[in-house]
C-alpha cells in the first residue's frame, strides 16, 4: 500500500527530532508491510470517524486514513497533541 502525505504531516514531521524521524521511519516501513504489527498499536480513534492511530514510541504518534489503495497520512508528533488533532 502506498502513502499519500499530507502538508500537515510532512511539516510535523519535519519538527521532529532526528531520532524520532528515524522511528517514525521504521513505523512507516512495518505500517507498509504488515499493518497489524504488534508494535504499531494501530487502532481506530475513538469520537472520530475513519481515523486511526499508530505508535511511533511511547509519547508519539502518527494519524492517518485508511484508503482503498493508500493510506493518507495525517499528523504526527506528541500523544496528546497529535490525537488532540488527528
């Protein structure tokens, strides 16, 4: 499955440090292969339709659409924050 990026996401993404961005990295490659690695922890978002959630570490996310043939990445960048505007 292929990703489009949203400009919200790449300027988040583009914030964070570089050892974030590699995780964020590697979350993209499992996301890419298998969606249901267990690392992940991609679920739907609760209160918010058609969004779902992954873990990029304990304290960081990323929020992203699941499309017929790509997934639309959304934000990404602090729990709260990112979750708080999916």
């Amino acid at each position: 499955m292929r990703f489009v990026i949203t400009q919200r996401f790449a300027d988040a993404y583009r914030t964070l440090p570089v050892t974030l961005q590699k995780k964020a990295d590697k979350a993209l490659r499992l996301l890419a292969e298998n969606p249901a690695h267990p690392s992940l922890h991609l679920k739907k978002i609760q209160g918010v339709h058609g969004i779902w959630e992954a873990r990029i570490d304990r304290a960081c996310r990323m929020t992203l659409e699941v499309r017929s043939d790509h997934y639309l990445l959304r934000n990404i960048g602090k729990h709260d924050e990112t979750l708080g505007n999916p």
